[in-house]
C-alpha cells in the first residue's frame, strides 16, 4: 500500500559508534528522512476517484466535454492521535480542480490544486495542463500533460528533542520544487476505457539541510496509476460501472477495485474495497436544473491496522458543470427557437 501509517512510528537506528550522543543525534536524522521518504512515496489518495480521474491521469482531461470545477476533502482515519505533538493528528487532504474544453488544435485545459497534511509534513501542489485527443476504428485516444510545482513543509515543532540540538530549530522549513505528470487515456465506443498515468516524472527531491552523510535525502518517486472499466447501460435509467485502479512506485502497490450505479443520472451509489486499507462506501445526488450540480458523499471503513490508524475516513465531493464553456470559442446561447 502507497500510503501507510509509517510516519507515526519511531524508527531506531541500528549501527554502531564511538559516541552515544552522534548515535541519539544520527538516529534523529533518519527518523526525519525515512518519515519523509515514506510520505514522498504516499501521495494523497480520494475515494471518488472515478469521477475526476484527472488527479491521476493528465490524459483523462482529453475525454471532457463540459467544463467543470471541482472540490474534494478526505478527513482519513478520523479518531486517531498523533504520537508526535502535531494537534492535527490524522492526515486530511483535499482536491480543488478546473477542467475546460478548448478550441483548437488541444482537445481540453485544466489545473490541479492538491493540498495534503500527514503529521509532522504539509504539501501543496500547483498543477497546470492540456491534453490532446485523436479518433482511431475503435475509440478515441487522448494524451495529456500537467507540469507543476510543488511546495513542502517540514515542521520541527512536532518533534520532540531530548537534549539540546542544532536540529531543534523551533520553526518550520519549507521547499519548493517542479514537478510534471502525464498520462494516456482510451475511450472505446463499446463502453470499455483504460489509461495509464504518471506522476513526479521529474524524481525531485527535499533535503531540508538535513542527511545521514550519504547525501540521502526525501525524494518523490515516479508513481504509476493505471485505471480501467467498462460502461453498462442495464436500461435506458440504470448504468452500471466497474473499475479498477492500481497504483505503484515499484516499491509497493495499492489497488481500488468498484462498482458505480447511476440512476437517470441523477443519483448514484457504490462500493468499493482498498487493498489493505478499507471498505468504501459512496453516495451521490445532482441538484438545479439539467443536474449540473453534484454533491458526494463517501465512508471509508478501515479493515486493516484499526489500532495504527483510525476506524474510518469520510470525503465530500462537489462537481459544477458549465455547460456550453469552451475556452478559445463561443458559449452555447440557447433560445426557444435557435441554438447556436
């Protein structure tokens, strides 16, 4: 699993030295990096993943229609304290997103705005992009891109020290890196769709003047997020949705498998299971006229390491279409007698 609870635990160095105060002082050292290098690895993740993929996969931007804007908030394993004196405790994350068709030669623009805290560490990321599409026999195929940057926060507060250290500065640090996704999607025009998404291609890297002598530092990993299901449509009201999606840096793997029902599309529900991680629940409703409104609501229940963690975790989703926005052309004026 991409995300664990590995930064709330103490990590003791094993390796011999002439002083035992280098030895407290080097074991420091580490307990920060390793935190560090855990949560680089373990980028926010969002139950309602399915519908705004774009977070994982630049290239599903391609596939848009109708703009929209979108805001996400994940509370996870609400219920947990914090070892470390951070008042927060349990991680939160939240998704603000802007995605909009184009006129001309690009098929769609959108920006990411991703914001996430895990105990003693803060991220922010900026991401802007386009994505590109073109018809094949059997679908259409969309390629995207969304170069970025990201900011990151170590705050020395949340650690205790036992003795007077250069370490125990009493302040926060923070840096701030490029970073690039990029990703490839496959719409067919039977139902089925996959794509593939990578993130942090750049491996940019946070040292905060700290390391073990080996020039060791917080490094973000490439992570892999491939994606696919199909549309069923039970009825002319009923559509059924299977997905799966399965992220990797190659050092370790998560993976979503869930069913999304919509009715008259208007309403939906599902279910989903994390591996390892938590059973999902999901819930959703379109308010205002032509349902450009939709508000969803998800209750994660954790199976796995409930003491390590928190029992559940709840995320809100909101999504406002714009229908008829095309960046670079005309918005759609409706009357009764003409469309145009």
């Amino acid at each position: 699993m991409l995300r664990t609870s590995e930064w709330m635990k103490s990590v003791s160095l094993v390796k011999s030295k002439s002083s035992r105060n280098m030895m407290k002082k080097i074991g420091l050292i580490l307990c920060v990096l390793i935190s560090l290098e855990v949560n680089a690895q373990s980028d926010p993740f969002f139950s309602h993943y399915m519908f705004n993929p774009s977070y994982y996969n630049p290239g599903w931007m391609g596939d848009v229609n109708t703009a929209f804007a979108s805001f996400q908030h994940r509370s996870q394993w609400v219920g947990y304290s914090s070892s470390f004196d951070d008042p927060g405790g349990a991680p939160s994350s939240q998704l603000l997103s802007f995605i909009v068709p184009t006129n001309g030669v690009l098929s769609s623009a959108g920006i990411n705005v991703i914001s996430d805290t895990q105990g003693p560490t803060s991220s922010i990321w900026i991401r802007a992009g386009a994505a590109y599409n073109f018809q094949i026999r059997q679908g259409i195929v969309s390629v995207g891109v969304m170069p970025g940057l990201v900011s990151r926060t170590l705050n020395f507060n949340y650690f205790r020290f036992e003795k007077p250290d250069p370490l125990d500065i009493g302040t926060r640090e923070s840096q701030v890196k490029p970073d690039l996704a990029a990703g490839l999607f496959f719409n067919s025009f039977n139902g089925y769709f996959a794509g593939v998404g990578i993130s942090h291609l750049l491996s940019s890297s946070f040292d905060f003047n700290i390391s073990d002598g080996n020039g060791k530092s917080s490094q973000f990993k490439p992570t892999y997020y491939l994606h696919g299901g199909k549309r069923v449509q039970v009825n002319r009201d009923l559509e059924i949705k299977p997905i799966l999606l399965v992220k990797t840096d190659w050092s370790g793997y998560s993976m979503d498998i869930s069913g999304i029902a919509t009715y008259k599309n208007i309403m939906w529900g599902g279910i989903s299971y994390r591996r390892s991680e938590a059973a999902v629940l999901l819930v959703g409703y379109s308010f205002l006229p032509s349902q450009v409104l939709k508000v969803g609501y998800s209750f994660d229940y954790v199976v796995t390491d409930q003491d390590a963690k928190g029992p559940t975790s709840h995320e809100i989703f909101l999504k406002y279409d714009i229908p008829g926005f095309i960046l670079g052309g005309r918005k759609e004026v409706k009357t009764p007698r003409f469309s145009f």
